[in-house]
C-alpha cells in the first residue's frame, strides 16, 4: 500500500498542500524549503499510531503545536493532514484518513481534536466529534486511530502509518552508539541502534539480506568481501568483512571502522531490503561517489519492486547525478518553492510547464529542475566577507 495523496493544511512551512505521490518520490528544493518537514508529517502519523505514542506524545516529540503551525496561518490556525491510502500508482484510494488539531487558547494549552475522519471501502466509517465526544470534551484529547479498541474497522491505516521507516544514518552515531546517550528519537532515524536492528532480524533471514547487501557493496567496495554477523565476547552483534589489501590475506574489520559512506550505503540497503512499507530517506546521495548515487533511483526501485507488494520511498535530495537518471519521471518529482508570504509551494514537475518543455527536449531532471533551486546570489557567497583578515 502506499500514500497516493497528500493534503496538508498549516503544516510547518507549507500553508496549503494537494498533491498526488507516486511509489517513488524525489522531493526537490532550496534549503531551508521545508524538505524534511514534508517526510515529518509522515513521521508525525507514525507516532501517533504507534504503541505508547498517541497524539499528546505526538504533539510534544515534535515540538508542539505553535512549532508546527505554519508561520503564515493566520485567520484558520488549525494544523489539518490528510492521506489517502492505494494499492499502487494507479488504483483507486482504498482508505482515506483526516485530522484537524486545534489547541486549547488559555490554560494548558493542551492539543485536541477538531475533527478525525476515516473512509475505507467508499463509505464514511468515523467522522468526530460524535455524539459521545459532546457528551466528555478530554474524549477530543486523543485519537481512534491510536486506540486498538477503536480503530478495528480501520486498523490496517493504523498499522500502515505505524509501520514507516525513517532513515538519515549517521556513521557516528552508528560507530560509537554509547557516546549519543540521551533522550531516544522516535524511529532512531539516525543508526543509534542499527546493530540491534540487524540483531533482532532472525538468522537466515539475516545472512541472506548481507549476502545481498555484499554483492551490491562489492560494486561500490571492490576491496570488501565476506561481509557477515558475529558476536564478540559480550555476546553483542557485530558487521565484520574483508577488506583486501596489500597483505595475502588482507584484513578484518567491524562496522566501526567502514567508511562512511560504506556505512551509509549499507543502512541504505539495508532499509530497503528489510520491508515493503513507506520509507522516508533524507539526502541517501551523502558520502557516496557520484557513479553510485547516478544508480540508486534504479536500485530503490529494484528492491522495492522485488515483491506484489511494491513499498513506497519519498526521499529528499540536492543530487544533480541521482535526479540525472533517465528512469526518474517528472510525475515522481516534487518542487518545492517558498514564497514570501504563503509559505512553501509544493508542485508536481510534470505540472510545470516549462520545465516539462524542457524534458521533452532532452534534459534530465536533474539539468532541468536543479537551476530552480539554487540560491540567485550563491555567486556572491564568496564575497560576503571582507577581503582583510582582522587577526
């Protein structure tokens, strides 16, 4: 299943999103454009459908209401996200989940419903405030959608949203784990526990997935071989390879002495091969050379594809060698454009005209769409600062 439409009221940076998604989805756009608060939404729905989360929880992890409000609401504050749910690119919706999020305007300020509306199979099957939320207002306080037993018509949206995956590993993170002590992220989007991933996952399932992994890191590391698992004295879990060098038989190393970019690769892989639901990666091109980034909207789609399931990827980049893959469609790529007083503008390349003029010539997406987001005075960058030194 994935996320066919997505519409967003005073969202972060965007006022007003409508916008159809496709199994792949590159997002494009200046920085500060609100790339990574686009994937947040996704992740906001997660972890108000996941065990121990809800929507208070929810709310607080990502920074409250008044952060999450979009700067340019004005006479409507109200945060409003809709999603509907397909079988493929081009089925018809099969569920379709609303919620509005009001906060109370004095005392705690605590956050709540204004309205939580589910379909599935072309009927209504939940539309709150009913009855029974008239009746006790801390009833608005939480969702159906987080409560098992209220949300059985529907559950398959819970476990959908509940199911996303977030990926923005950091190599440190993942090398030293024990020197990122500290409050836990949501999803830990960032490796600090990847190797627990990896250790949980069971034994064959395990060996077969780095014996996959090997093969596509022997392309990009032809120096590393018999890449598998093992446990050191503590019984912790560990990634030891081969790496081939000018000794016979070259050396072993853990995963804490690959390179980042090996690491990163290697998440990525990882990530893709260990399910058929939405992932969200940000910037997967960091740390790699530009002859693998050129391949990896190919490799998401082949090991996405793999199974009936086709799970779906939304990832953002800045890559002019990723989106220069001739596989890449315009109806895959989102541009994100800000605007000085209605927030970010969220488009469809294939709905652009003149970009779509300019594929049809010939360019890629990458020389089409990537002068678009680059800063009109990033030829003064180097000018910003004085030409004498004061120390």
């Amino acid at each position: 299943m994935i996320v066919s439409r997505l519409k967003l009221k005073n969202w972060r940076n965007f006022q007003f999103v409508d916008v159809e998604l496709k199994e792949r989805v590159f997002v494009v756009g200046p920085n500060a454009s609100g790339k990574s608060n686009l994937l947040e939404v996704f992740r906001f729905l997660r972890d108000i459908a996941k065990h121990g989360g809800g929507l208070q929880q929810a709310v607080e992890d990502h920074g409250g209401l008044s952060k999450m409000r979009c700067l340019a609401a004005r006479q409507h504050p109200d945060i409003e996200v809709e999603v509907s749910l397909s079988e493929s690119n081009d089925a018809k919706p099969d569920w379709r989940y609303s919620i509005g999020i009001k906060q109370e305007v004095r005392g705690f300020r605590q956050p709540y419903l204004a309205y939580e509306r589910v379909w599935g199979d072309g009927k209504q099957l939940l539309n709150r405030p009913d009855a029974d939320d008239q009746k006790d207002k801390l009833r608005l306080t939480q969702t159906h959608l987080e409560q098992i037993n209220a949300n059985k018509e529907f559950r398959v949206v819970a476990n959908f949203f509940d199911s996303t995956a977030y990926l923005h590993l950091v190599p440190q993170v993942l090398r030293f784990p024990q020197a990122f002590a500290g409050k836990e992220i949501p999803g830990d989007p960032f490796g600090r526990h990847f190797m627990e991933r990896v250790a949980r996952t069971p034994i064959k399932t395990r060996r077969a997935r780095l014996k996959n992994i090997e093969r596509a890191l022997r392309a990009a590391v032809p120096q590393l071989k018999g890449l598998t698992d093992i446990k050191d004295e503590s019984g912790i879990t560990h990634l030891e390879a081969v790496y081939e060098h000018w000794r016979p038989q070259g050396a072993k190393q853990r995963e804490d002495q690959f390179s980042d970019g090996t690491l990163r690769l290697l998440g990525l892989l990882w990530s893709l091969l260990e399910g058929d639901d939405l992932l969200l990666l940000e910037e997967p091109e960091l740390s790699l050379n530009s002859g693998i980034v050129s391949r990896l909207p190919a490799l998401i789609y082949r090991l996405r594809n793999r199974s009936k399931k086709k799970g779906q990827v939304i990832l953002t980049t800045h890559s002019f060698d990723l989106l220069s893959d001739k596989g890449v469609g315009a109806e895959e790529v989102l541009l994100l454009t800000p605007t000085d007083q209605e927030g970010t503008q969220v488009e469809k390349v294939s709905d652009i005209a003149d970009v779509k003029r300019l594929l049809e010539g010939g360019m890629t997406i990458g020389e089409a769409v990537l002068p678009r987001v680059t800063p009109k005075d990033v030829n003064q960058l180097e000018f910003s600062f004085g030409t004498h030194d004061p120390n």
